[in-house]
C-alpha cells in the first residue's frame, strides 16, 4: 500500500495557524522521480515552532548539502543515518553518523543524508521558529588553497515551494 493510501491525501491542504495530531497535518517530500523519500506528520505547530514526526525511507533526493530555515533537534525513534556535514568553521565537509540526537542550526548547518542505517528511520523533530529560505550549498573552488574557505562555496536559495521539498508551518504563508 502506498503512503498516499495510508495518509488519504498528498499534503494537508489548510495551513491553520494551530495544529495538534487531530487535524493530522502532514507533507509527503518527494524526489525528482516522484517517489517518496520523507514523509513528515505536524504532531504540533505552531508560529514559533513545532514538532513532527519523520519517517525516513532513502536518503535526501539530490546530493548537494543543504540547510534549513529553522533550527531544529532530531531524535532518532529507530534506526538512523549517516549524513554528510559541512563544519562552518573550517568549512570542510566530513562524515557525520546519527543513531540518537542532531542539532541542525537555521543557515548555520549545511549537511545532506547519505544512508540510513535501517529503513524506515523515523525520528521526532523539535523545530524552531521559520527564519529564513532554505538554502543549497554548492562547491565552487576545489583546488585552489588561497581563497578563504568560505569563498569556496556557493550558497543558492531553494524556492522549494516549487520544488516539493518544502511546506510551510501552519499559520506560515503559502506562496
């Protein structure tokens, strides 16, 4: 069965500013194939936060490094995920395993899911306030050691309305 047939609907067509589990606010997030990667449940919502549950099932859709316009903590139910993350001191990326709990900081954090570790992961996210667009980070400069670190990669906003990849909060705007 698909999750569309599990949920009954594609996304939760009313954003109200408030949302508890009855109204089972939810987003399907999809590849570029149209296959569903991460399905996301609102538990609560509201204009300063929320918290949802994931339920992860391959790992992010396109490779590039991201960040989020929110800052959030992600508890790990089952499973996990190894992630590649982007150090924004040294602005190196390394290999970075999730089994419990990750930070991901709003425009501070760029990382990208590589692997889960079983499928379906499913994890439960304490998110933050909207602060921002999301964001793609793109290496620019490989080679050349005398540009500052920072100059050697390319930050690019998503619109992800467009895209699929994102679904405003309850009570955000909707484009």
């Amino acid at each position: 069965m698909t999750d569309e047939a599990l949920l009954g609907r594609e996304s939760s067509a009313s954003h109200r500013r408030w949302a508890f589990w009855p109204y089972r606010q939810f987003d399907l997030v999809r590849a570029t194939d149209g296959a569903t990667y991460l399905t996301r449940w609102w538990i609560f919502a509201c204009p300063w936060g929320g918290i949802a549950l994931h339920r992860m099932t391959a790992s992010d859709a396109r490779p590039t490094l991201h960040d989020h316009p929110f800052s959030f903590v992600s508890v790990v139910l089952r499973g996990g995920y190894d992630e590649d993350r982007l150090d924004p001191r040294t602005m190196k990326v390394a290999p970075h395993v999730v089994r419990r709990v990750n930070l991901v900081r709003a425009g501070i954090d760029a990382h990208s899911i590589r692997h889960l570790l079983r499928v379906p992961t499913w994890t439960l996210l304490l998110v933050g306030r909207h602060l921002r667009t999301w964001g793609f980070w793109e290496p620019t400069e490989y080679l050349n050691a005398d540009l500052p670190p920072r100059a050697m990669w390319t930050w690019t906003a998503h619109d992800a309305f467009d895209s699929g990849h994102y679904v405003p909060l309850p009570g955000e705007e909707s484009r």
